[in-house]
C-alpha cells in the first residue's frame, strides 16, 4: 500500500512538469497541494452532490444564516463535514472563464473547506496560473485523477497527502523545519508515546485523542493515526491542533479534512497566548516547538496568567526566561494531560539542550524542571544524532512525559545517548544530513520498553570520514568507538541545593587628601560627568564658604548638554538637570569641607580595624561641632574606607547565645560574634539532595568536608532560604545529559607528541634554508 500510495503522489507531484520555469520550486506546494485537496473533496462529494443542490434550493430562500444554513445542508451531504452548493465541478469550469468559475467554485463550499483554500491565498495563484496560461492545463490534468474514496480510502489518501506535504518542505528547505518535523523524528517520538498503550494497539473500537499545540503541517497528527492504524485498524483516533502559520494551518487542516477527521478541531493562533482547545484534555500529545525563539510580544499574557491563576493555570510552577519560549510549551502540554484517574495521559515533546540545564536554582526553568521531576511525571529523556533537522544541526532531545508511569517507572528517569545512531543521507535536506532508519529507531524503542541500563554498547556504525586535504599526520587520533548507552536515574538526583557561602568582611580607612578629594563629586553616575565639568569650568571656582559663584555653569549649559548626551548617554533628563543645577555641586562642597575638618580631628593615618570607625567619627563630630545626615556619613564613610585582606573583621553583631561557626556565629574572647558578609567574595556551593537524611545534615556535612577545611573562617548564610520547604539554601534542578554519558579519552603518549613536534620543526627548518639559498 506504502509503494501503491509513494506512486500516486508522484504522479500528483508531475504536475510541477507545469509550473516550471513560471514559478519558483519552492512555490509548487502551494499550487498542487490545494488542487490536489480540492480534486480529493470533489470526488467525496459526487455521491450527496444531488441532494446537496436539491436541499439548497429550498434552504436559500429562507435567509437564513450560514450556521443554521450548514445545518440542513451537512444532512444532506450524508454526514460528511463539508459541502459545496456549486453545480460546477472541474470537468464544467470551461476555458474562456475558468478563473472566475473555479473562484465561484471554491465559494461556494461549507465554510471550514473554504477557509481552508483562503489560508493557501488559492485566489493569488489562481491568478497567476491564469497570467501565465496554465489554469486550463493544470485543470485538465487534475480532474482526470480519479480520487474517489471507492479508489482511494481515507488513510490512503492521508499517505499520500502527507507524501506531497513531505515532498513540498523538501522543495522548500530554506524554510521547511517552521513547519515540517522530518518524518525519522516523527517516526521515534510516536513510537515512544504509543508504547505501552495495549488498548489502543489490539482492541477493536477503541477511541484516542491525540493533539498537538505546534501543529505546523499536521506531520505529527498523521504519524500518531497512522501508527496506530497500522497497528489496529479498528482504532479511533480523534486528532486536535493549534497553528500558527496560515499557510501551515491550511495544510494541516487539509490532512485532516482528507483524512475524515472533524477539522474544528484544528485551530488558527498563538496556543500559548490563546489557547482554543483551553478545556481539553487529550490521551496523546506530541510537539516539536520552535527552538530558541522568544515570547516578548505575548509577555503580558503570559505573565497574566502566571501571577493571576497560578498553579490553577499553565504557567503555575514557573516562567523561564523571555528569549526562550520551550518550556512554555511544555507546561502548557502538561495543562492538557487526561487525569490519571481517566487513565492518564503520555506526552513527546522535541526540545534543543537549553531546556535540561538553562537558569540556576530558583530561576523559572529550574522550578519547571523541578515540578516535573517532583511530580514524578518525567519518564525518559533522548538524546537526538545532530544535524537532524532541516534549519539546525543543533543537539535536540526528546522528553517523554507521562501521569501514568509503570511501577518500575515511578520516581525514576531514563536517559537513553542515541547520538550515534544515525546514518548519510546521500543527499543533505538544508541542514538535515542525518537520518535514522528502522533499525536506529527500534534500538531505542526496545530499550525505552524494557527500562533497562546500557553501558556503552559498540554500534556498528563506520566512522566519520576526514577531510584529506592539507598535511596529514602520522599518528592518526583513534575516534571513540561509536556507542549507545542508557541510564537509569532516581528523580531526586537531578536536584541539588544552592548554599551561599559567605566570609568576613575586612576593611581600613585614612583621612588622606587624595581619599576625601573625591567628594566634591555626586555619587554614580553623576561622578564621572562631574569630574569633565570640574576639569573643564571649574578651575576658576574657589573652596571658600563665601563664594557664591561655585557650581555656577549657566554659561555653559548648551556645551555641558551636547557633550553629556554624546558621552554618557545612561544619563536621563532629571540627572543632567542636577548636573547644572548649583544645590548640587555646593552641597557636595559643604561635604567635602565637613570631610577636611574630620580630617584635622582624625588625622591621615591609616586604621586596619573598622569597629572603632563609628567611635572615632562620632568623637570628631563632636570636637568639630559637626552634624551629619546619613547621606553625607555613607559618603565620607564610602570615600575613605576601603577593602582590605589584612584588616580586621568588621562585627555585625554580638549574640548572647552560643557559637556555632558553620552558621557564622564565632566564639571571640568569650563573646559571640556575628562578621559583616563581604559580598566581592561570597561562594555558592551546590549541594546534593538525598531524601534519607535531613536538609541541615547534608548541608553541614558538605560544608565540613567541602568548604571548611579550605576557609576556615567561612560559614552558611542561613537567611537564604527554599522558598517552598523553608529549609536552608534554594533547590534546583538541572539534567547534564553530556556529563552523565561523558567517556573519558587518554591523551597521546607523550613521546608520540614529541616525536610528531621534532618531526614538523624539522621540516620547518628545511623549509627555512631552502628560503635562504
């Protein structure tokens, strides 16, 4: 049936014979696919065309509207779901007016199979067909198919739609991955959800819904159907869509209508900002969403529902990151699965590598990737060969979902490194140069069904082919032998916590000139523009109390303007307005006189230790009658203290209770001291869960072992806590795929090293005097 079908669709596909030379290759899809749906809808519609006519002749005068027309007239049809009222066909359009008949045509069908037709912009290419006098040639070579359902059933025709749909994104390929997902992927991601679904694969009767929210051409819809139907041709697969595209809505829409699935079920829009199927749930689900592109332009829509509905939304558990929208589309699949009590549900998404490591703990994909593992509902995850696709030859996986996991399967995942089990394709499609045949796929089908752990088992594959151009080496590096392998992980194992690791802040002050000059100046970021206007206009001001023209730069206003807004561009309105305003450069002048009478108080002497500061300042105010805000003491204090690895530890605090040095509490002269936290040397630490012990054992524990020996005067931040369990340091989660399946490769022998080195200095050498002579 698979040749009988192949051999259809290339007769179908002659017609590009036509079209050459006066369209572009990449255009013959968008010519012979609606012609070919509109030949297949003809010769479905022959048998209820009469009673089609008959029944609109007596609903057409009613005025009624098109629903309630639809009504009456998908009765007569004898239950298909479509119509057309037209008493034309393709055989009566004619020659001299076949463009306005065929557009009359084409109107004149029930309004699902003609928005379709619109979705194609049918109506352009009509036109140009008819300008370049091949809309009589194509209709004739067209009507003369016979497609009828006696011929040709509805999954044959499914095939061989698919086959054009396939041959289309081929003859396209600069942009066929937006919507064509190649059929090797397709193949595996089915076999992967449909595993294990004994009903839907042997019972006569049974009923599935499968969806896809990135449906683009509908190649995963078909695959999911057709591989069941292969399997059980007495199974009901009912199919559900969301696309983005037009003309890839269109197509799928097509498909499905060929297929005799209910094409309301196929929507037109964004899934994540609109979703159209929001009350549903499905059996099946399977994805291949666009890697990498961000969701900047529906960010309030999203960002709504996340704060407003919370779990009792999509986005409940987290938002990653706006320049990738992945796991968007992951949580909204998760949204969809049917209740375990309904018999649960089984998801396959395509994802590129971000998704299993992008964002720390407690960032919006780790908390994604923690609510899938917690919630146990992760069944396995496939490494993909790379060059796959046809616009990327990036690593991609496929992530397995489920609430319905086996008992073997529960609070476990599977990784299975199928990047070696792949073949050439002869010819490369765009970026598509590897394929996996039967085999590749059975091999991790096999696998994923049993659950079992491989370690490292040899394919045989050939190896790469190098390139033989330039010098060749004599020690040829031996490649890693090509392997497949599979691990099985506890879900817990995937997650860690993030303990911030903090040390004693240490830090001097002077009342140096050169310290207290710098507070002439505003603070940032108004302290570097200030320094060009001093250096530029400022030399004619004096420091005394009385003068008056300080800070004076009216004059200079339309100079200072251009050459800030050229050079400090970050600087807003407001700023460059204080900039030349005079309050602002006297006000920093009265600081910095106050500053130089501290300084006869305090002298010029460096201080190592920082906790008589407040002390000796205090004192100064006083013998030199002066009081200082708080922004003019953060100042003065920020101008002549620095950081200093040989000063004393700055106390935060002194406690009344006991010691405890992992959690920065240190026993000093019979007191308990707290330090100030220096932020330039904080650490994190990452700290394996283990759910058989406490959170504080197996902090403490690491700290003990990890830490400690290495900064003896460190300690645990024990503020920064998870906030779901409260417990000290924030949970993340990540899956380092590469790591988890990394085979180490002895280097070279040295002495083949040093050899290979004398060798090319030699040749060097020899190169050098043939030069000189």
């Amino acid at each position: 049936m698979i040749q009988n079908t192949n051999n259809l669709a290339a007769y179908i596909w002659n017609l590009a014979d036509l079209l050459r030379g006066d369209f572009r290759q990449s255009q013959y899809g968008r010519v012979i696919l609606p012609f070919t749906l509109l030949r297949r809808l003809e010769c479905v519609l022959a048998p209820s065309k009469d009673a089609v006519l008959t029944e609109y002749e007596k609903v057409r005068h009613m005025n009624l509207k098109e629903e309630a027309q639809e009504k009456f007239l998908l009765r007569a049809a004898g239950g298909l779901a479509f119509y057309n009222t037209s008493k034309m066909d393709l055989a009566r359009l004619g020659e001299s007016d076949i463009k306005d008949n065929l557009e009359s045509y084409i109107h004149d069908f029930s309004k699902d199979a003609r928005e379709i037709f619109e979705y194609f912009k049918f109506g352009e290419f009509i036109g140009q067909l008819n300008d370049a006098n091949l809309l009589y040639k194509i209709v004739q070579k067209v009507k003369s198919m016979d497609l009828s359902p006696k011929v040709i059933s509805n999954h044959e025709m499914g095939l061989v739609f698919e086959e054009l749909i396939r041959r289309f994104a081929e003859s396209s390929n600069d942009t066929a991955g937006e919507h064509f997902t190649p059929r090797d992927i397709v193949r595996l991601t089915t076999a992967l959800v449909f595993m294990e679904d004994d009903d839907a694969l042997t019972k006569p009767g049974i009923i599935r819904t499968i969806y896809d929210p990135t449906a683009g051409t509908g190649g995963f819809l078909s695959a999911g159907m057709e591989y069941v139907h292969e399997l059980n041709p007495q199974a009901v697969m009912r199919a559900f869509g969301q696309e983005l595209n037009p003309e890839s809505y269109a197509i799928c829409k097509a498909d499905m209508l060929i297929k005799g699935q209910d094409v309301t079920n196929i929507k037109l829009g964004n899934t994540l900002s609109n979703d159209q199927l929001y009350a549903n749930k499905f059996d099946y689900m399977v994805s291949n969403p666009p890697f990498g592109v961000d969701w900047k332009k529906i960010e309030g829509n999203i960002k709504d529902e996340h704060i407003l509905k919370g779990f009792d939304g999509r986005f409940g558990p987290g938002l990653p990151r706006v320049s990738d929208g992945s796991l968007l589309f992951l949580l909204h699949l998760l949204s969809k699965l049917r209740d375990a009590s309904q018999g649960g549900a089984r998801i396959g998404i395509i994802l590129n590598g971000s998704p299993l490591f992008t964002g720390g703990a407690g960032s919006g994909e780790s908390e994604i990737r923690r609510y899938i593992l917690e919630a146990d509902l992760l069944e396995a995850i496939v490494a993909l060969p790379t060059d796959m696709f046809y616009n990327t030859g990036i690593a991609t996986y496929v992530w397995v979902l489920s609430n319905k996991k086996s008992s073997e399967r529960k609070g476990k995942v599977q990784l299975i490194n199928g990047v070696n089990l792949c073949g050439k394709m002869r010819k490369s499609l765009g970026a598509k140069r590897n394929i996996m045949d039967d085999e590749d796929i059975a091999v991790i089908t096999r696998c994923f069904g049993r659950f079992e752990a491989i370690d490292h088992q040899q394919l045989d594959k050939p190896q790469e082919q190098k390139s033989n151009r330039g010098r060749q080496s004599d020690n040829v590096k031996t490649e890693a032998p090509k392997t497949f392998a599979s691990k099985l992980f506890a879900t817990h194992e995937f997650g860690y916590r993030r303990i911030t690791i903090e040390r004693p802040l240490r830090e001097s002050y002077q009342f140096s000139d050169e310290r207290i000059a710098g507070l002439r100046f505003a603070p940032k970021p108004l302290t570097a523009p200030m320094q060009w206007i001093y250096q530029e206009f400022g030399q004619r001001w004096t420091d005394d109390a009385d003068c008056h023209n300080y800070g004076e730069l009216t004059e200079h206003q339309d100079t200072i303007r251009n050459y800030v807004k050229k050079h400090f561009t970050d600087l807003k309105e407001k700023q460059i307005k204080d900039l030349l305003d005079k309050k602002t450069w006297q006000s920093q002048q009265q600081i910095l006189h106050k500053a130089k009478q501290l300084q006869q108080a305090i002298g010029t002497a460096q201080h190592d230790d920082m906790n008589g500061y407040e002390d000796v300042l205090k004192a100064a105010c006083d013998q030199q009658g002066i009081k200082l805000d708080a922004s003019e003491k953060k100042q003065i204090t920020h101008a002549v203290s620095w950081k200093n690895p040989q000063a004393e530890k700055v106390i935060k605090k002194i406690h009344k209770g006991k010691a405890n040095l992992i959690y920065g509490l240190f026993e000093v002269n019979g007191k308990t001291i707290e330090y100030k936290a220096d932020g330039d040397l904080r650490d994190f630490e990452n700290v394996a869960l283990d759910p058989s012990k406490t959170v504080n054992e197996i902090n403490e524990a690491y700290f003990a072992k990890e830490v400690q020996p290495h900064v003896p005067d460190a300690w645990i931040d024990a503020s920064k806590k998870d906030d779901k369990d409260q417990q000290i340091g924030i949970v993340g989660y990540e899956i380092p795929f590469n790591r988890h399946f990394y085979v180490y490769q002895p280097p070279r022998d040295l002495a083949e090293i040093d050899a290979d080195l004398d060798k090319v200095s030699a040749e060097i050498m020899q190169l050098l005097q043939e030069v000189h002579v």
